[in-house]
C-alpha cells in the first residue's frame, strides 16, 4: 500500500515533464504564426502608401512628369546646338578671305546651330561699322540663348515648390491627427489615430524631396550646359571679329 501511494506522485510528476515540452512547442508555434499574422497585417503595398499620402501626392506625380519632360527636351535641345563642326570657322575664314560671302552664308544656313545663326547675321553686316556688326551678333547670341533657357524657370520652380508641397503634406497631417484626438470622447490617444496622420505627413515629405532634389539637380545640370555652350559663342564671336579685320585677298 505505501508502495502504491509513493510511486503515484512520481508518475504524475514525469507526466507533467513530458507534457511541459509540447506544451512549450505549442506555444512557440503559436506565438510564431501570430507575429506571421502580424507582419503580414503590418505590410503595406507602395500603392498604398502613395495613397496614404492624400491629394497631394497627386500633385507631387505632375511636377515629376513636368520635371522629366523639360528635362529631356531640354537636354536634347542643348545637345543639338553644341553639336558643330570643328572646321566650321576655318571655312568661314577661308570664304571671307577670299571674298566668296555668298558661300559663307550657305554655309551658316545649312549649319544648324546657334553658332551659325551668330555667324550669319554678322556675315550680313559686313560693310558696316564693327561695333554694328558685333551688336547685331550679340543680339542673335542673346535670342539664341533665351530659347535654351526655356523651360529652366520651371525646373527651377519644381526643385523648390515640390518639397514646400511635402511640408504642407505634413502640416496637414499633423492637423489631422490633432483633429482625430479632439474627436476622442474618451480623451485618449489611439495608434490608428496617430497612425493615419503621420501616414499623410511623412509620405508627403518624402515625395516632396523626391521630386524635388532630382529637379535642383537638372536644373543646374542645364545651367551648367548652356554656360558652357554660351563661352564658346562669346569664342566665336571674337574669332570671327578677328577674320574680319583681316586683309582680304585677292
């Protein structure tokens, strides 16, 4: 009998030791497949966060499609009018010498380039003063130089308005979230509440400097170009002056 009564709690005893181990594996299962659940609760798509941000990511969406195209116009553009011969001006000084202006015109009309249209309108002044010659050469380069700079302004309005754009996202969050909170008869703060007004502030702000950076960088990117392009008129400008006080020959 005493046999019986000492070996009956040893029993139950094991019992639970063996059960304590599933009991742990069950539980870990469990625990595992509820952060699963979780996770995948939590992840958001990116469509669904562009709408997260409201409206005004919609806004954000044109400035980029504006910002893209008047880059790569632009950038097209720029490229053609930098593109000329090297021999360009060694032909027209070879014309002019020789007194041919008739083929140094042609030239400049089947040359493309805002180099050339300089280069044709002093060409056509030639026979009056040298100070008239050069400011009607000034004149063209400044036209010329005003349709590349087309379409900059934008760019420029882009780089700065897209992140003021993102801020306003985030002002309006944050309204929205303090709004939700008033709105609380209880008094207080829920993480839904919260959650959905930052969603707004901080997506916004984030697509406002993704728009926004790219277009500072283009813009000056462009500036750089024309710079550029605008050195080598004010070159040729001077080169071109100096064939015309040349000796011509006959």
């Amino acid at each position: 009998m005493l046999n019986l009564l000492t070996t009956t709690p040893t029993v139950a005893a094991e019992t639970e030791m063996t059960a304590s181990p599933i009991d742990s594996l069950a539980m870990a299962e469990q625990a595992a497949a509820q952060a699963a659940q979780e996770a995948e609760t939590l992840s958001i798509s990116f469509w669904d966060l562009f709408l997260s941000g409201g409206w005004l990511m919609w806004v954000l969406v044109l400035l980029a499609a504006v910002m893209i195209f008047i880059f790569v116009e632009r950038f097209i553009a720029i490229r053609k009018a930098t593109k000329i011969d090297n021999n360009f001006m060694n032909r027209i000084r070879d014309y002019i010498s020789e007194g041919n202006i008739s083929a140094a015109i042609d030239l400049c009309r089947r040359t493309d380039s805002p180099v050339a249209r300089m280069i044709e309108k002093g060409i056509e002044r030639i026979g009056r003063p040298m100070a008239d010659i050069q400011n009607s050469i000034e004149n063209v380069a400044n036209v010329e130089v005003a349709k590349l700079e087309a379409g900059l302004p934008w760019l420029a309005s882009i780089s700065g308005g897209a992140p003021m754009i993102g801020f306003l996202g985030t002002v309006v969050g944050m309204v929205q979230v303090f709004i939700d909170m008033s709105a609380n008869p209880s008094g207080g703060i829920e993480i839904q509440q919260l959650s959905a007004g930052m969603y707004v502030a901080m997506v916004t702000t984030v697509g406002g400097l993704i728009v926004g950076i790219p277009a500072y960088f283009a813009h000056n990117y462009l500036v750089a170009r024309i710079e550029k392009l605008i050195f080598r008129m004010e070159a040729t400008t001077i080169a071109f002056m100096d064939i015309l006080n040349q000796p011509v020959q006959k």
